[in-house]
C-alpha cells in the first residue's frame, strides 16, 4: 500500500523543485520594495515635528502585520495613519476627551510615530491614550474582517472536500473490482488530513474572531514640558536594528511566505499529467499499463511489454490501436519497445488523435484493443479526460494507458 503522506510530500517538493525561481524572484522583489521604501523613509521625515503647544506626548507604535494561514492581513501605518486623522475619528477622540489638541502622525515601514500637542500634560496624555485605543479597535475590525473571509474561504474547501468523500465513499461500497476499491481508498485516505486540517484552520479563525483585540506594541513613549525635562520611557528595541537590516528580514520572511503561496497556486492551477495518483480523478478506473522513454534499458521494456500481454491476453483482443491523448507524441517510442511475438503478432496501428478514429467506429470491436498515450509533464488532463470519455461513449474495447517521458528520472517519478 503506497504511503499518502509520502505521495503528499512528493507533490510539494516536486512543486518546489521545479518552481523554485519563484520564491527567490519572491524574496528579492519584497525585499528591495522595502529597501526603497526605509530609504525614502529616511529621506522624506525628520524630527517628528514642532510643538505648537507648551506640553505634548511623543509615542512610537511598532504596527507587524499578522498572518492567517496563508492569508497576510495588510495593513500599512500610512492607513493607519490615513484614517486617525478622519474628521470623525478626531471629532469621537475630542468628544470622548473633552480636550482639543494638535496631532501629528508620520509613518515609516511598520513604525507609527505620533506627536499630540496640548495645553496641559493631562489633556496630551488623555487623548494619546484615546488616540492608541482609536487604532487598536481599527485593528481590531480588519482583523475580524479579514477572518471573515478566510472563514469564509476554508468554509467552502471543507464542503467541497466533504463532498469528494462523500462521492468516494459511494465509490467504495458500489465497486465490485478489489482494485478498485484499494485505490479509491487511497484517494479517500489522502482527503482525511486535509478536512482535519480545514477544521482546525475553521476553529483558529474562529478563535481569532472572538479574542482579536489588535493590540499595537508602543516602543516609545515620551512626555515633554514646557521647562524642556523629559520624561521618557523607551523601549530598546526601537533602535537595535536599523530601518534596513529591518527591511531585508521582513522582506526575506514575506517574500518567503508570498513565494511559497505562489508555487502551491502554480501547483493548485497545473494542469499537466506527472503521475499516476492523477488518474483516478481524471479518468476514474481506466488502468496505467506502464511508460517508456527514449533509449529505455531492458528491464523497462521488459516491464512494459510484460504489462501490455498480460492485459491484451487477458482481453482476448487480436488487433491494438495506440491513439495519443495530445498533439506532439511520439507514438514511435512506444511502437519501437513493444515486442509485437508476445502479443500473439496482434495488428497494431498507431493515430495520432482520437479524432481520426471516427470514421472507424464501424471496423472496431471487442477483438480491438485501445491504448491511449500520454506524455508525462507535457500532457493537459483535460485532453485526457476527453479522449477517454469519446473512447468510452463510442464503446471502443479501452484496455489502458501508457505513459511517454523525456527519461528516466521522470518515468521513475510516476508512481512516487
């Protein structure tokens, strides 16, 4: 019995190994966006600005970005910044206060300076205090909004997957055939950790939208007076890194994440023939007799042919047609391996399309076998699934499948 979470594992590092320029393309493209950006930042803001009233509060808000699964919540500190200075947030803050006051904010990557100018320290200090829970309940609500649609997203895989089990289940108890039943149930294995984890996914979002408070972390905060003492109380962090050593760690890690979002969508949206745990939900239990490759050793032919005369005997056809599932094939590879003398000398003929066989519908017969070719990593499952329903609609004597790859590594990753 073949492994899933093997077969799983195989997927992801194939996936990876193929489309790896994407994570590096991922993690230079963030990183240097960033860079530019603390650059300008340095360029474009000084001194946090004047104090046009005797007392005011100086605060640094350190605003990270979270990550729900595979979904980031964006949230930059120019929208934060953008939408504290609203004509109703600012007239909430002035009737929860009772205190008016200037406000100065300035935004730099994902640090949030603020400067509150008042008459007396306990106004400045008041509507700094207001102000921080001003952004901690904005926070709060993107949160919870962008919970709301990963809820949403998880919500709708996990019923799509509950339907596929559901569809498997009746496969099983229907098939007649041990094999069948062996790989249906390998199919249907492989779906039970993803529900598993769907619904822990489903739990944590959950969880998140009961106890999101987004909470900022506020790195400095400083009180001035109008004698010039300070008052200060820094948080040391706010100056051991640089804005750019700053910039390339986040921008490795996000560029790393967005990287890898990207080569599991590739993966998702491929839709190439690479294995045969592809089959059953193209072609549901038409069996992979075997693959070749060019300049194949002989105990590969030796395989193949083996697999072919065991099916064509079993089949009691007389004649074999090779049709390939796609444009392109070279249905010479697998003309050249088979030996024709342990087929009983069955007639075989090669069509390059399954659409040649038309106007031949009326010369085929139980006595005829058909073997669809497909190539490995070039051939569209849909041309597959295709040339497998005209096949089966036209009740041709459909005996199974080879597969054509570039060589043998690729070949050997068919049942892997």
């Amino acid at each position: 019995m073949v492994d899933e979470s093997r077969v799983d594992a195989f997927l992801y590092i194939d996936a990876f190994r193929r489309l790896w320029y994407l994570l590096i393309g991922s993690m230079i493209i963030v990183t240097g966006g960033l860079l530019l950006q603390s650059r300008t930042g340095e360029k474009g803001n000084g001194p946090i600005g004047s104090i046009s009233s005797p007392y005011s509060e100086k605060v640094d808000l350190l605003i990270v970005n979270q990550t729900m699964g595979l979904t980031p919540l964006q949230q930059s500190t120019d929208d934060i910044s953008k939408r504290m200075q609203s004509t109703d947030i600012l007239q909430l803050i002035e009737s929860k206060t009772g205190s008016k006051s200037s406000v100065i904010f300035t935004a730099e990557n994902e640090h949030l300076g603020i400067v509150v100018s008042a008459t007396n320290r306990e106004a400045a200090k008041t509507v700094t205090d207001e102000l921080i829970v001003q952004i901690t309940n904005y926070r709060a609500e993107a949160i919870k909004k962008s919970a709301i649609f990963a809820l949403g997203v998880s919500q709708e895989e996990l019923k799509s997957l509950k339907v596929q089990l559901s569809e498997l289940d009746l496969k099983i108890a229907s098939a007649e055939n041990s094999a069948v039943v062996a790989l249906v149930t390998l199919d249907r294995t492989a779906l039970v950790p993803k529900i598993n984890d769907l619904n822990k996914q489903i739990s944590t979002l959950n969880g998140i939208l009961e106890n999101a408070t987004g909470q900022v972390d506020v790195t400095t905060r400083v009180a001035t007076e109008p004698d010039g003492l300070f008052t200060p109380k820094v948080d040391a962090r706010l100056d051991s890194w640089s804005s750019t050593t700053r910039a390339v760690i986040f921008g490795i890690a996000l560029g790393l994440l967005l990287g890898v979002v990207l080569v599991i969508l590739a993966m998702m949206f491929d839709k190439r023939f690479r294995r045969a745990s592809d089959l059953p939900l193209i072609v549901g239990d038409v069996q992979i007799l075997g693959g070749v490759y060019s300049g194949a050793n002989e105990a590969d032919l030796r395989n193949l042919n083996l697999a072919i005369s065991k099916k064509v005997l079993s089949s009691g056809v007389t004649d074999l047609r090779l049709i390939s599932a796609s444009a392109g094939i070279n249905l010479r590879i697998l003309q050249d391996a088979i030996d024709n003398s342990l087929l009983n000398n069955c007639l075989i003929e090669s069509f390059d399309s399954v659409d040649q066989l038309d106007p031949l519908n009326s010369t085929l017969s139980l006595k005829t076998g058909v073997i669809v070719t497909v190539e490995l990593g070039k051939t569209n499952k849909i041309d597959i699934s295709r040339t497998i329903k005209i096949l089966q609609r036209a009740d041709q004597n459909l005996i199974g499948l080879v597969a054509i790859a570039a060589s043998q590594r690729m070949l050997s990753a068919l049942y892997k």
